[in-house]
C-alpha cells in the first residue's frame, strides 16, 4: 500500500499537469479567482515574466494588489518594485496602492 501512495505521489510531480488536463496556469487562475493570495501573486510574476503569453503589467498589477490588499507580503513588496521600475499603471504614492496606511 505504501509502495502504491509513493507512486501517485511521484507521478503527481513527475507527469506534467497538461497530461491530467489542466495546465499551472489554469490551477494557479482557480485560486487566484477564489482569493488565494499566493495564487494571485504567482499569477502576477507570470504575467509581469510573460510566461503566460507577452508581457502583461495591468494584468500583473491587478493580481498582486489583490494579494497585497490581504496582507501577501510578496505582493507588496512586487506592487514596490513595479512602482520603482516606473510600471504603467501603478500610482505614484504607495499609499495609492492601499498597501501602506501610515507614512513611507
């Protein structure tokens, strides 16, 4: 029995996930959509990497805010450096972002 589990266990990480029908993206989407805030920031480094098609900072920023509004340390520190590299779309003031409630 133990032999059976450590089999369906390596097949889960060794098969790729488009064999089982669903591709990283597409689980990664699903909970992001049902507010997982590491989902949501996976989801923006894919799209600010352009690894789910070209480059994308709108879709980028909008999946790390939602990961940022809760708390997503990551997230926040992402929405950061996009601001600093001067990303469209994102606001000029932290606070802008509503990550930061007190002074810079």
């Amino acid at each position: 029995m133990h032999r059976i589990i450590s089999a369906l266990f390596l097949t889960a990480i060794l098969v790729p996930s488009s064999v089982f029908g669903q591709s990283d993206f597409e689980r990664w989407e699903i909970l992001a959509e049902a507010g997982d805030a590491t989902a949501q920031n996976s989801l923006g480094i894919m799209y600010t990497e352009g690894l789910v098609g070209p480059q994308n900072s709108t879709e980028a920023l909008k999946w790390f805010r939602l990961a940022a509004e809760q708390g997503y340390a990551d997230a926040q520190n992402n929405l950061g450096t996009m601001h600093q590299l001067g990303q469209r779309g994102v606001s000029e003031s932290y606070r802008g972002c509503g990550v930061v409630s007190t002074g810079c």
